[in-house]
C-alpha cells in the first residue's frame, strides 16, 4: 500500500511538473509556438513521457486551465464564507480574484491574457471556468435580490465586474514597472469604484 501510495504521488508530481513547464513556455513563446518535445525537452523527459498523463498539447492546455480556474473559485469561495453580508462577499471576491493573478502571474496569464485556440472559447459553459465566474455572479444575485443594486441585470454587472477587476489585474502584471501608487491602495479604489457604480 504504501509503495502504491508513492507511486501515486511520483506520478501526480510528474504530472504537475509537466503542466508547470508546459504553462511557462505558453506564456514565454506562445501555445502555437510550443511542441510537446520542447516541453519535453525543459522537464528533461522524451515526449512519450507526456503522451502516458495528456492526450495531446490541446489536452494539456485544457487540463492547465481547468486546474487555474478550479483554483480560484475555490479560493474566492473560501473568502466569501467569511461574511454573510452580500456586498462585503462581493468585495472580498473581487479582491481575492485580484490577488490570485498577482500570486499566480503565469497561470492567470495563460487563462485569461494568452490568445487561445477557438475551441477553448466556446467550451466555457463545461468548465472550471464558469464554475469560476459563477462564484462572483451568485454573490450580485444576492445583492440584487437584497436590492442592493441600481439594476436587476445579474449578467450585465457580473461582466462589468469582472472587466473591471481584470483590467487591474492585467495591468498590474504586465506592466510592474510603471509607478503605481501603493498597490494595495489601488487595487481597493478600484473594487470600490465598481461597486459604487453598481449600488443602487
């Protein structure tokens, strides 16, 4: 049992160093750019080696954006839980998506600013993904069903919400040498903003 339990985790190691390497080169030269043995190459295994844990790059990528977006809705969650006031649960996820692209700029790069194949796109609805933005869109229907806000159009102000937060987050990682104020200061004048422009 225990040499099975070690096995396991060799592999789910394995596994993970893959989709590290994998991601950074995305990132770095662009997912068209990138062979499975130029993975294989960086993690210093032959391209067999990934065929036994991906189908192909295509189910790589797959699996690198479902695991990122798993992430942060289980992050965003565990924010939420900690207040039962709708629009302070709204801050807190706002700021917490915020966070996670700081903490993880390679991984929210490749999610949410790398150009992706179409079928990505159009496969949102089955998703980690929407798992994701479905954390922030419950937490505007309670505000909304608390008539919190200055409109009823749950889809409308989730999408803003979300424009928003992304366009700081983006920024702030793309470009980190430009003479921000403090950046914890800015990132609350932002959340604040949106969320002002939403209240009813």
């Amino acid at each position: 049992m225990v040499s099975r339990n070690r096995q396991e985790s060799g592999k789910e190691n394995l596994r993970q160093e893959i989709m590290d390497a994998a991601r950074e080169l995305f990132v770095a030269e662009g997912y068209a750019s990138v062979s499975m043995r130029k993975i294989a190459d960086k993690i210093g295994y032959s391209p067999t080696t990934i065929y036994l844990y991906f189908r192909d790059k295509s189910d790589l990528l797959h699996q690198i954006c479902e695991q990122t977006f798993a992430h942060l809705a289980q992050n965003i969650k565990s924010i939420q839980q900690l207040s039962d006031n709708p629009l302070e649960k709204l801050r807190s996820g706002l700021r917490e998506y915020v966070h996670f692209g700081l903490k993880n700029p390679s991984q929210y790069e490749i999610v949410f600013i790398t150009p992706l194949p179409h079928q990505f796109e159009s496969d949102f609805s089955e998703s980690n993904g929407k798992v994701a933005f479905d954390t922030m869109r419950d937490v505007v229907t309670e505000c909304v069903l608390d008539n919190l806000l200055k409109t009823k159009d749950v889809e409308l102000i989730s999408q803003t919400l979300w424009a928003g937060i992304h366009g700081i987050t983006s920024i702030l990682i793309k470009h980190e040498h430009f003479p921000f104020v403090e950046r914890d200061k800015l990132i609350d004048n932002v959340i604040e903003t949106l969320i002002a422009g939403t209240r009813a």
